[in-house]
C-alpha cells in the first residue's frame, strides 16, 4: 500500500477557456485519408508488406526461426506423447456426444492438428476436440437423421446406412463450420469475440456441461435412449432415462463409478502435489487400459451385453465432398458453432499467451480453425477447437511450442494405424465416464452465482438467463439469448449512468460526488453535473431528467412561470391595476388576475423572457406583486462535467441543445468542462452553436470553470448573505431600468 506523500505541487498558468486555449495553442488540422485512398493503400504491393503478410498467414515462419532444438525439443517431444495419449481418450470420448462412430473422434485430433501448425499463433493450446462442440454437432446429426424414423430428404443420404449418413452430416456441418471462421478471419472480424463475456461464457458452458452430463446417462446405465434435439430435449431425454431405469446394465454402472471415483480421486492428487510431480499420473490412460483387458478377458460384450468401441479401422477413410443440401439446413447451427469454437480457443489462448509472455492475432487464429476445420471436414473429423484439460497437460508437460502438438498427431496416427485394434473391447460406458469426470470444472463454475450476485447483478442476470436459456431451450437459442441479455445489460448500464453532483474538496481543485467524502463543500449558486456515460438518442431523456433532479427545479417549468407573469404585469400595468412606486410595481388590487386561454401558448412561453414595456427589472427570487407566483432559482451556474463522454449522436446533440437554452433562457450561466476536442469539433460542424449558445462556454477543467464563475459572480460576504435575507423578506421585487 503507498503512503500518502508528503510532496505537493503548485502550477501557476492562465484560466483556460476551450476558445482561449486555441488561441494560445495552434491546433495541427491533419488531413482525412479518402475511402478511396485507403483501397488504394489496401491493394498495395511491396516486398516489405509480402513479407510481413507472408508470416502474419504462416506464424510458423516466425517462431520456428526462433524454435532452440537444445533447450525445447525434449520438452516438446514428452509434453506431445502425453497429450497425444489424452487426445485420443477424448477423441473417442466425445465422439460419443456427436452420435457418430467412435474412430471418427481419432480424425479431430489429428486432421485439424496438422493445418494449425502452420496457421495457428498459440503455442500452447491442444487443438481436437471439445465436448460442447461435439454436442452441438450431435444436435444438428439426430435432427437430421433420428434414431427412430426416417432422415431428412437428401439426395448424399442415397445407398448409405445410418452411420454413413450421420458421418456425412458431422463432416459437412464441420466443413461449413470451417467455412464461416475462414470468412471472419479474412474479413478480420475476430474482434466479434469480445462480444462474449467471460459471464456468458461460463454460464453457456455450463448449460452445456448439463447437456453432456444427462447425453452420457444412457452410456454409464446401458440404456438405448434416442436422441433428441431441440427445446426441452433435456427434459425428454431424462423422461427417456427414468423410464428404463429398471433395464440398468449394472456391469456397465459398476464399471462407470469404479473409472469415476478412480479418475477423481487421482486428479485430485494432481492438482494438490503438482508442484512436486513433474508430470501428472495418467489415470485416464491406466483406467483405460485396464478396463480394456477386464472387458477383454470376461468378454463384456458377449457375456453381460456391455456396449463396447468396436471395430476400428486400421487406415484412414478418404475424402468426401461436403453436401450442399445438410449446408442449406444446418447453417443457422453453424454459425454459433462457428462462434463458441473460437471464442473458447481463443480465450484458452489467450491465458497461456499472458503467461509466456507472446501476441496471438484473433483474426489470424479464426484463419487457422477455419483452414482446420475445413481441412478436417473433408476428412469426416469433428469440428476442432481446444479441450482446457488436454491444453493444460500440454503446457504443465513442458510444450514449449506446437510441435508438442504435431507429436500428438502423430501418437493419433500411430493408434489410428498401428495399435488402434487394442481399443476395440473398450467399454463405451467407461468412455462416457471419462467425459463426466472431465466435466467438472464446468460444472462447478455455478458457485460463481453468488459471487456475481453480491458483485454485479447484472452479468449475475446473464450468467443465469443463458445457463437456463441453454439447458431447456437448446445451446443454439440459449446462445442467442445470452447475447440478447448481455447486449440489454449493456444498453441499461449506458441508458441509465449513475450520474452525480460534484463538490469541492477544501483548499484544492479537485471535484468529487459530493455524497462521498465529510470535508467536501458545494460552491453557493453552483451545480457541477457528472455525466459518466456517452449521451445518444436513447439516455438523453434520462440525462435531462437527472439534471433536472440535480439542479431541483425544471427550467422549462421556470421559463413558463416567467414569462406568464411578465404577461399580466405588463396587462396590470396597462389597465392600471399595477403602479410603479419608488419600491418598485404595487398592485393596487389584492385580487389575482384570472389567466387567459392565449397566455398557455407553449410557443409563446418557450421563447426567452420578454422584458420589453416593463420599466423595471423583476427580481425573480422575491416577492411579486397581485400574487404572483413563481418559483425561486437557487443557482447561477451550472458546469456540466463531459470528461468521460465519449460520443454524441445527433438526437442527444438536439437534446443536450434545448437543455442548455432553457437554463440560459432563465439566467443560469452553463459551462461545459472537459469536453472532447473531436466533439466539439463535431458540435461545430452540426451548428450546434448560434446567438444563445456560445464556444466561450466550453473551459478544460471544472477549476477553470470554477475560477471564471468566481470572477462574474464573486462569493457573498457575511453581510451580503444579511441583507439578502432580510431582503428577500420584503417587498422590492425589481430595480429601476438604466
């Protein structure tokens, strides 16, 4: 914590008005470059800007120039079997939540691989597959082809079995997946991510953890439960669960709660000595391979009915075309695939970025999932992004770059080619055991709800809105309406700033809310008004009204008071009924003047006060005579704090105009403090100024403001303040006209 210092400093320069500071200063006008211009300069060739270009789309240039074989190559070389061991555990895992055979998950962890080496500017994440994309992509398979039922009409469907057509969905959805990345990123639109929060993020990914955890259910019990899609569908599937219930396969139970407890317990272990382990145990891996020879030597399949991977091929399947017609019907659950899929990759990134000190490019990491995806598509992969866990061993293993990742690759081709068989007795339960353990640390970001809650309520209010959106409407809408939500909270924290009144801090030129601090005063007759928040058409009203509420009267209510009794003066003082004495206009009838219709013309009354044939100028803050009745106005100035507004939109300029001439309109002087140059700018150029509203208003600090108002309305001394009450408490409303 710093002491406070016991320097101070003291700077002597002149008051600065905005128009007396350009005086001073010669403000530099840059010259604008033209659209045309920047095409111009777009399209562009030099050998300088080719290069540059040529290693912003292949970063491998750059860091394999760098790549020290002595000091990384071991690293890389252990950290890539590790990950490559895990890759294809989940590989298969979640493949399981696409509906698509098993080896088709082996695809996403090395097709997708092998494109981000080159691409790709992390260097630390594992790129495959990832367990709400392969929900999402399952969605949109048992939409297209159900369990019961016949598959959508299309043509690609002819002459294949139900796998084939579930493998063709999954890879084209993949490739357009790919499709949509590629185009943001060479549209270098990689900025849409941010429109993602951390808040939704965990909130969606929550949701989807739910979704994979009730997916596995039927896998852990040996259950068939059709699939399904849509809204409520995790209320169906669970209906589906507890009515075969009874029908349990309890060797595939036993089997899952063994490999769970078991994988916990040793991550557990993990997470509380890794600091003395140099490598974590790889319960996943051990688990595996003794359920493999548990089920193959009590043959689990033939003897107990266990549910196990199967055959898998020992080559790779070749390329297929994309279908134009599962393109037609799937791209509005793509483009949110799309969507999470980088923003999760990105934000993994992102932190291991921060941690080894190195710049990610987002447009060029779309560039490279784009290529990836569209690489594996053709391939019949999954859809790619990065697993927490599998990058977290890829970088706790030592991964110093993605060659660790390339190795990986290449210990999923080794499977796919060589000891692929070895896996065939595998119980799916207990892949679908791995899953759920691995959904822990999604499932427990729920306790940041309270968190949230005491904090900010509103990304509280959108945690829980897309979490609950995306567990019963479906991951597609619940996405959407966590956008929506994020996008309102937004809209509210501008439309609705928390704008305050500011007070002088003794002795010094600094302004703070004056409800916060004790040795603090408000200058007499001053407001100071703090708007923290840009001012366009949809907070200018809510701004108007709190200035309103600040000052503690409404101008334009003053305005028409005012200009109601400058009418019947003048009509009091033409029939006689009103007669000016040497202690200013006495009525010489008690009665009130009953108002006219004609004198409510709004018109009229929002014109500047007219003063014309009145002999006398009226004090407004004292008695008037005939019973009139006016309110007071306590101030003479008010300086309106613009520091931290960013922007003005026409409709709020219009807005903030009219504001201002209704306090000018009754003699309260306004100062705009701290305004940005390029709004005033602006304000110039939308003849923002005329006879009433000068550029002599603006000054660069509320102190400078302040030091000018001083000088034009010089503070009342003990005596002043006497006489002002008992004057007010007599009749002289008005003095006589020079």
């Amino acid at each position: 914590m710093l002491r406070p210092s016991t320097q101070r400093y003291s700077v002597t320069r002149p008051l600065y008005s905005e128009d007396a500071f350009e005086d001073e200063h010669a403000k530099v006008y840059r010259k604008h470059k033209t659209f045309l211009h920047h095409v111009i300069q777009y399209f562009t060739c030099t050998s300088e800007r080719a290069k540059n270009t040529a290693i912003s789309l292949l970063p491998i240039i750059g860091w394999m120039k760098t790549y020290s074989f002595k000091e990384w190559l071991l690293n890389d070389i252990l950290s890539g079997v590790s990950t490559g061991l895990v890759a294809v555990l989940q590989g298969l895992a979640f493949s399981l939540l696409a509906s698509i055979p098993t080896w088709y998950g082996l695809y996403a962890a090395f097709f997708p691989v092998i494109m981000y080496f080159f691409l790709g500017t992390s260097r630390h994440i594992s790129v495959g597959s990832f367990p709400v994309l392969s929900l999402m992509v399952g969605a949109v398979v048992t939409r297209l082809v159900p369990d019961e039922g016949l598959p959508a009409n299309i043509t690609a469907f002819e002459g294949l079995t139900k796998e084939e057509q579930r493998v063709l969905v999954s890879a084209s959805l993949t490739f357009l997946v790919g499709l949509f990345q590629l185009g943001m990123g060479l549209l270098q639109v990689g900025f849409i991510v941010m429109y993602l929060s951390d808040t939704l993020i965990s909130g969606f990914t929550t949701a989807a953890a739910v979704h994979i955890l009730i997916s596995q259910l039927k896998f852990v019990l040996g259950l068939t439960v059709p699939g399904f899609s849509g809204p409520l569908s995790i209320i169906y599937t669970l209906e589906s669960v507890f009515t075969q219930i009874t029908s349990t396969n309890i060797h595939d139970l036993v089997t899952s709660i063994v490999v769970m407890v078991m994988v916990l317990g040793v991550k557990e272990i993990n997470d509380r000595f890794k600091s003395k382990l140099k490598v974590p145990i790889p319960i996943e891996i051990i688990m595996t391979v003794i359920a493999c020879g548990v089920s193959y030597a009590f043959n689990f399949s033939e003897n107990h009915g266990v549910d196990v991977v199967g055959k898998i091929p020992n080559t790779f399947e070749s390329p297929i075309a994309p279908s134009l017609q599962v393109f037609q019907m799937a791209a509005v659950d793509a483009f949110p695939i799309a969507i999470v899929g980088f923003a999760v990759a990105f934000a993994v990134a992102k932190v291991y970025s921060v941690k080894h000190d190195y710049v990610i490019d987002g447009n060029q990491e779309l560039i490279a999932f784009g290529a990836s995806n569209i690489f594996g598509g053709a391939f019949k992969s999954l859809a790619a992004s990065t697993a927490l866990s599998r990058s977290a061993v890829q970088e706790s293993t030592g991964g110093k770059t993605q060659v660790a990742g390339l190795l990986s690759a290449i210990i999923v081709l080794v499977v796919i080619l060589g000891i692929g068989f070895l896996l065939e007795p595998l119980p799916k339960s207990v892949l679908g055991a791995v899953v759920i353990v691995n959904l822990k640390g999604m499932l427990m970001q729920v306790v940041t709800v309270p968190y949230l809650w005491k904090k900010d309520r509103p990304d509280c209010i959108v945690w829980v809105g897309t979490c609950l959106a995306a567990i019963f409407l479906g991951l597609d809408i619940g996405l959407a309406v966590g956008l929506g939500l994020e996008l309102l909270t937004v809209v509210f924290r501008a439309q609705f700033p928390h704008c305050s009144v500011l007070a002088n801090i003794s002795g010094t030129d600094i302004y703070r809310d004056r409800k916060d601090y004790v040795n603090i005063y408000e200058p007499e007759g001053v407001k100071i008004f703090r708007i923290p928040s840009p001012i366009f058409f949809a907070n200018i009203d809510f701004f108007r009204d709190k200035l309103k509420d600040a000052v503690g009267f409404n101008p334009l209510r003053i305005l028409r008071k005012r200009n109601k009794a400058v009418k019947k003066m003048k009509k009091l003082l033409k029939k006689g009924e009103l007669t000016l004495t040497s202690n200013g206009l006495q009525a010489t009838c008690s009665m009130p003047i009953e108002e006219s219709e004609d004198e409510s013309n709004m018109e009229d009354l929002d014109k500047p006060t007219d003063y014309s044939d009145l002999p006398i100028q009226v004090n407004w803050n004292a008695e008037l005579p005939a019973n009139i009745q006016v309110p007071p106005v306590n101030i003479h100035s008010l300086v309106l704090d613009f520091s931290v507004v960013s922007f003005l939109d026409i409709s709020a300029l219009k807005g903030l105009k009219a504001a201002i001439k209704e306090f000018i309109r009754i003699n309260v002087d306004v100062y705009i403090v701290g305004c940005d140059p390029y709004i005033i700018e602006k304000l110039r150029n939308c003849k923002f100024f005329d006879d009433e509203i000068k550029t002599s208003i603006f000054f660069l600090t509320i102190h400078d403001a302040m030091l000018f108002i001083n000088e034009s309305h010089p503070p009342k001394t003990v005596s002043e303040k006497v006489m002002k009450t008992f004057g007010d408490c007599t009749s002289l409303i008005c003095s006589f006209k020079d």
